[in-house]
C-alpha cells in the first residue's frame, strides 16, 4: 500500500504530472521515463535559430524604414527650429502641426512594425514547438518510452537523476532532421 498524499498539499502545477505517473506505472509494470530540457532545446534548436535569422530578416528593413522615417522627422524638427525665429505666428502653428502629424505617423509606424513582427514571432514560435511536439512524439514511441516530461524553471521536475535527461539525444536526432529537411539552411 502506498502513502496517499492529499492533492491539496501538492503544488498544483505539479498534481497533473504526478497524477500521470500514477497512472502509468499501475498500467505499465516497467515504465520507461525520461525528461528533456525544454530551454535547451530551444536555444540548440537548427530550425529556432532558423526561425530567428527569418524573423531578424524580416524585421530589418521594417526598423530601416522606421530609422528614414525618424531621421526626416528629425532633420524637419531642426530645420523648423532654424527658421522659427523668422515665421509668423500662423506660420509657425502650421509647421508645429506638420511637425505633431509626422510624428504620430512616426510613432503609428512603429507601432504597426512592432505588431507585425510580434504577430510574426508568434506564428514561427507555433510552428516550430508544433515540429518540436510531433517529433518528441515520434521520438518517444520509436524509442519506447512511456513517459517524456518537460523539466521548466517552474519547478514541474524536482528532481531527476541525469541519465533519465535525453535532451542530448533528441537534440542530435532533432537537429539531423532538420538539416536533412533544410540542406540549404547551413
């Protein structure tokens, strides 16, 4: 008989993951486990840092075109303020409202680039963890295992001895894959 543990005292994030083990080792005699380290993954990922390169693609000549935009502000703001002291009142008020609507403009830019490109990291972050979810899979029933868990910095792993961690492993596999996908990629 084994110790019963109230779910309340356990932290709930790491119930679910207990709960799950339970289950596996009352149907599975000899359950194989393992872990892998999702930040390491993802930082030694050939298809993440892929998906960066696209993405700073993408978002350089955006912030080219916000840096022209900026600088021509900048150069009618200096250029206004040269000429002020020779304006009329009228004339003055219109160059400050050319010079307010150019900056609004500046700003909506920015903004706009800013939602685009965060829309766009969204949409590769998806479908690279997409990738990363279906080969784990993959990875997990060609090799025979039970049970693959994530170890996060939120603590759903307190504890697990190295030999269990096949991150290495499916970082190797994961990366050859994707240079077999992406020959040009290199």
């Amino acid at each position: 008989m084994c110790c019963l543990i109230p779910f309340a005292a356990i932290k709930p994030a790491i119930a679910p993951a207990i709960l799950c083990l339970i289950i596996l080792t009352s149907c599975h005699p000899t359950p194989k486990l393992a872990y892998v380290n999702p930040v390491k993954l993802a930082q030694e990922s050939e298809a993440v840092q892929a998906a960066q390169r696209e993405l700073a693609a993408v978002a350089a000549p955006l912030q080219a075109n916000a840096d022209t935009l900026a600088a021509e502000l900048a150069r009618a703001t200096a250029r206004y303020e040269q000429q002020r002291p020779r304006l009329s009142a009228a004339q003055a008020a219109a160059r400050e409202r050319a010079l307010g609507q150019q900056q609004a403009q500046v700003a909506q830019y920015r903004e706009a680039t800013a939602q685009k490109l965060d829309g766009e990291r969204t949409r590769r972050d998806a479908a690279v963890m997409a990738d990363l979810n279906a080969f784990l899979k993959e990875y997990g029933r060609r090799e025979g295992y039970t049970l693959i868990l994530g170890a996060t910095a939120t603590g759903n792993i307190v504890y697990a001895d190295e030999a269990a961690d096949i991150t290495p492993a499916v970082l190797r596999e994961l990366n050859a894959r994707y240079r077999r996908q992406h020959p040009a990629a290199r």
